[in-house]
C-alpha cells in the first residue's frame, strides 16, 4: 500500500501526494528545473545540495538510472518531488528504479503532486524553504521549517567539496599534458571529463585551498568549478581566487566561479527570485551577437553595477531577464561564464568554451 507524503512550504501551502525513495523528513529550499531529462545528473549536482528539487517534466525515472551518468560521488539534493514515479523503467543502459536509488542515497521522494502549481507558484512568490514528511502534520512541519536554517545563511561549498587534493583519471595522460588546477567548490564529474577529453591532467583542490598550495602544482591553467550557495558568504575562497588572478594564469570560472571572479575583484552577487534551472535558457554573446541555449544552474548573479570600473566586463547576457552570464577581463587572461558549458543535462552546444581555456592556456588540444 502507497504510503502518503506531504511537501509544506514556507508560506503554509501544503501538498499530498504519496512517498517514495527514503522514507524519511528532509527540509530545504524547494526548486525547480525546465530540464526534460537528465534527472540523475540533477540529484548528483553538487549545487543543488541544500534544495528540494522539481522537475516540471511530468514523468520521472522512465529510463531508469546508471553508473555513468553520476555527477558526483552521491546524491546531492535533499529531497525529489515529481508529478509521477514511472515504476517500469525502459533503457538498455537501466540497472535500477528512481525509487530504489533514492533509497540508496538516503533520499525521500514524493510523487503524486501537481508540480506545475507549485513551480508557478515559485515563479510568483520566489522559491522558498519546504519540507517533505510522511509522519507528521502540516503544522508540525510549519514549525519545524520556521527553526531551521534558511538556505542563504548555510556554507554549503564545503559540504560538497574534496576533503583532499587529488588528480582525476591520469591514466594515458602524458606528463607533458597541459595541467590544469581546479578549485572544486561543488565540480561536476563531467568537467573533468571535458577536461580530459582534451588531454588535460587534472588536479582538483579543495575550496579551502590557498593559491600559493595550488600554484605549486605549476598549472598551466586553473578552473574555478561551480557549486551551492550565496557566493557572499566565500571569503576564504575569494582569498584563493585573488591569489590566483595575481599569479597572472589563464583562468576560467563557471557558475560559481564566476561570481568569485566578481568578489576577487570587489563586486558582489544578488539572490534571483526564483534562480535559472533547466537545460534551455537563452544567453546572447554580445560580441557577435549570437545566441546560445544553455545549461543552467543558479540562485545568484553578479551585480553589473559593481564589477564597474574593475577592469572585468560583461561578454554574456541572460535574454529572459537580462542578467549576467559571462564576463572577462580587459587586459589579464581571465574569461568567466554564469551558465554550464560542461552540460549535463542539458545541450552541448558551448563546450566549445573548454576550446577556448586550451588556446589561452597556449596549448593546443593534447588528446
């Protein structure tokens, strides 16, 4: 017999549907994300760590879920809330259910909802903190939301990050290869792939690494790697990257690591109401004027207004609502995008931007 479940939001809205995954309470704030599939690269994303995530496509888990499309070594969301939980999986690749996965990973679920009610209402009202629970009442639950931590005031980069340095996947690798450093604040498997693909050796820091402990390494180039959080809350990472913009290096920075980029140089990063989630967000280049879809993965962007004057300028724009999406420097070899060039989900179209760090870089595609 289906076990019931509830999702209860900040506000008091409450909805029902019936449990799946880990049948245990998880809180988080609740949001959503237009991919149509890619649905295990999504739960393994280091930067939906802290959230209760929903996909606004209605049917989940219909190709089953795998071991290469892992983004992480875990899952990273705190909860899944889905229209419906699709119980007979068809995919050559398939070697287990969502419902079984999500219990391997200590995850709840809940399905059975109206996901298109509550993402419109997200698009009103902003996302918001929520809580799944098949054991207590919408006002228990309330009250527990209203004690708990909202997700703004929470370092959730070193809950994501490497404990310890390590290189990825050398193996073939040449020791003449291009090395790149990579400050893993929440990475995603798939960069590194990318990186490989191109014959990079990889080293991964973790988000406390200082600049002098990276630089010893002698990079050719260094990646500043996406991640969870308000990026204001990244002093000590900031420090880092200051650091590395002083070494004079090729720098690239996603996502997160483009709102460091910012702060190195004394800007600052705003909360969006309701954040960019999905694998299909128009961004205009606006050197050439071409638009791309994209990739993306955020609660935050920079703030134009105060990277003015700092020697960094915006390259990319965001064409729904016209915030930055990618910026470079006037004179040091530093280039920063806000959406995934990497993917997963999502279109492939800008992996071309790992191209573009291998020129800076001076090195030509290694593989």
């Amino acid at each position: 017999m289906t076990k019931r479940a509830i999702l209860v939001l900040a506000d008091g809205s409450v909805y029902e549907g019936n449990s799946f995954g880990a049948e245990t309470d998880a809180f988080g704030e609740v949001v959503f994300s237009t991919s149509m599939t890619g649905y295990q690269e999504m739960l393994t994303d280091p930067s939906f760590a802290g959230q209760i995530l929903i996909p606004t496509f209605p049917l989940i888990g219909n190709y089953g879920v795998n071991p290469a499309d892992w983004e992480s070594d875990r899952l990273q969301v705190k909860g899944f809330v889905v229209r419906e939980e699709c119980t007979d999986p068809s995919n050559y690749q398939s070697e287990a259910k969502i419902d079984s996965y999500l219990k391997q990973g200590g995850i709840p679920g809940i399905w059975g909802l109206d996901t298109r009610a509550i993402t419109r209402k997200l698009r009103s009202h902003g996302v918001m903190m929520g809580m799944i629970t098949s054991d207590k009442t919408p006002g228990q639950a309330l009250e527990i939301l209203r004690m708990s931590p909202i997700y703004g005031t929470t370092d959730l980069v070193k809950e994501v990050s490497t404990k310890a340095t390590y290189d990825w996947d050398l193996e073939d690798i040449p020791e003449t290869a291009p090395r790149v450093a990579l400050l893993d604040c929440g990475c995603k498997f798939h960069i590194m792939r990318i990186l490989r693909h191109h014959g990079c050796r990889v080293t991964a820091f973790p988000c406390t690494a200082t600049a002098k402990e990276m630089l010893a390494v002698n990079p050719d180039g260094i990646l500043l790697s996406p991640g969870p959080g308000d990026p204001e809350l990244l002093d000590y990472a900031t420090e880092t990257v200051t650091g590395l913009v002083d070494s004079g290096k090729p720098i690239m920075g996603i996502c997160l690591g483009n709102q460091l980029i910012a702060k190195a140089f004394g800007g600052h990063n705003f909360k969006l109401k309701f954040g960019h989630r999905g694998g299909n967000h128009p961004v205009k280049d606006l050197a050439t004027g071409r638009v791309h879809i994209t990739a993306q993965n955020h609660g935050y962007a920079v703030n134009p207004e105060s990277i003015e004057g700092s020697g960094l300028e915006v390259t990319h724009i965001n064409l729904n609502d016209g915030t930055v999406e990618g910026m470079k420097h006037k004179s040091l070899p530093i280039f920063t995008i806000q959406y995934h060039s990497e993917a997963s989900p999502g279109p492939l179209d800008n992996t071309y931007l790992f191209e573009q760090f291998m020129t800076m870089m001076g090195r030509t595609d290694a593989r």
